[in-house]
C-alpha cells in the first residue's frame, strides 16, 4: 500500500527523475502514435455520432488542470445537446439524456478517446487524477486537502482501477492524493494494465446517483 501525503506535503517534496522528465516525453509520444494511428476509428465514430443524434461530433467542456488551471476536455459527444452541463454521478435519470451510441461508447470508454488530444498538446497526461468539472467544488475542495492538483490530470488513473463511478468521492479524493505523493513508473505500469482489463470487463461503471 502507497502513503498518502497531504498538499503541502506533496508541494514540498522533490518530484523524481521519471515525473520531471520522461513522464511528459512518454506521454507525448504515446499520445502522438495513438492520434496516428487511431484517425479511422476517429473517422467512423465521428460519423456514427453525427447520423445517430444532432448536435456535434465533440463535447467540450472546462475542466480543472494542474495547480488549478483550467483547460477545455475532449470527448466524443455521448448525450444529447440538451444535457445538463453536470457530472452524470449527479443525475437522477442519466438514460434519458444518453443518445444510442453514447451508451456504446461510454460502456467501452471510446468516448475518452479524444483526450490524447489533451494529452498531446500537454494539458493532461494518460495517468493522473480525472479531471474534474469546475461545478464540483466538493470534489475539488478534497483533491486540494489530498494534494492531487499538483499534477496533471489523467484519462485513467489510481481512482479508476480501484472501484471507478463504485467508490465515494472521499475515497477518490484519497487515492488521487495517494498517487500523486507516490508518482512512478512501476505504479503508472500497474494501472494501465490495470485499466486495459477493467474497460474489456466493463468494471466500475455507473451512470447516475448511487443508490
């Protein structure tokens, strides 16, 4: 089990060799490589989410970034446009707002694809906490006191392969603070394997309030 150290902790302390240099590099090149090579599955689901509802291919929105930045996310548009501009964890009934092939896509997380865009241009990184919508003051209040907004934000992370949408947002917060006072190579390794299991099973996935 990692330690968790809090935010002042964590500002004080010295990153390592691999988050100060090679976790951006690997974060560029795998995000370049995957834009290259994934433009036709990029192309075919592009054109399935125009036929299937009105409204654009890509949902943008603001997000919070790293030491409290904020930045525009990309994902494939999964809801229709008169979706409420919340977190999905807050609605009552998420379906009603979940075009066809959003219910596809969010099951199999290829609505997350277009973040490596984030990824690229050095907004995000592929592990790191998820990043957060500005409306979410508690969440964001918790990550501060864990210390988890002093790295980028990820498309996966420590919070994901330990429950995802199943666990509370204290737990998240915790585990988002855990792996940014513990940030290496060995632990971004673990949870890539980790998450490329998790997406095949459809793990941790829930739409809307918990019950």
């Amino acid at each position: 089990m990692m330690k968790v150290a809090n935010n002042d902790t964590i500002r004080k302390k010295k990153p390592n060799f691999y988050a100060l240099y090679i976790k951006r590099s690997i974060d560029f090149i795998i995000s370049l490589f995957l834009l290259l090579v994934l433009w036709p599955l990029f192309l075919i689901l592009a054109i399935w989410i125009k036929a299937d509802s009105s409204g654009p291919i890509f949902f943008r929105q603001e997000r919070m970034g790293k030491n409290g930045q904020p930045f525009k996310i990309y994902k494939f548009r999964t809801m229709y446009i008169n979706a409420p501009q919340l977190a999905t964890a807050s609605f009552e009934n998420p379906e009603k707002y979940i075009t066809k092939a959003g219910k596809l896509l969010r099951k199999s997380s290829l609505d997350e694809l277009p973040q490596l865009i984030n990824v690229f241009k050095g907004e995000m990184s592929i592990i790191g906490p998820r990043p957060l919508i500005l409306k979410e003051k508690k969440v964001l209040s918790l990550r501060h006191e864990n210390g988890a907004e002093t790295i980028l934000p990820g498309i996966t992370g420590l919070a994901q392969v330990r429950g995802r949408d199943l666990v509370t947002d204290e737990q998240k917060a915790a585990y988002d603070g855990e792996y940014a006072a513990n940030l290496t190579i060995v632990e971004d390794l673990k949870i890539c394997f980790k998450t490329f299991f998790d997406v095949l099973g459809h793990r941790g996935i829930h739409e809307g309030k918990k019950k």
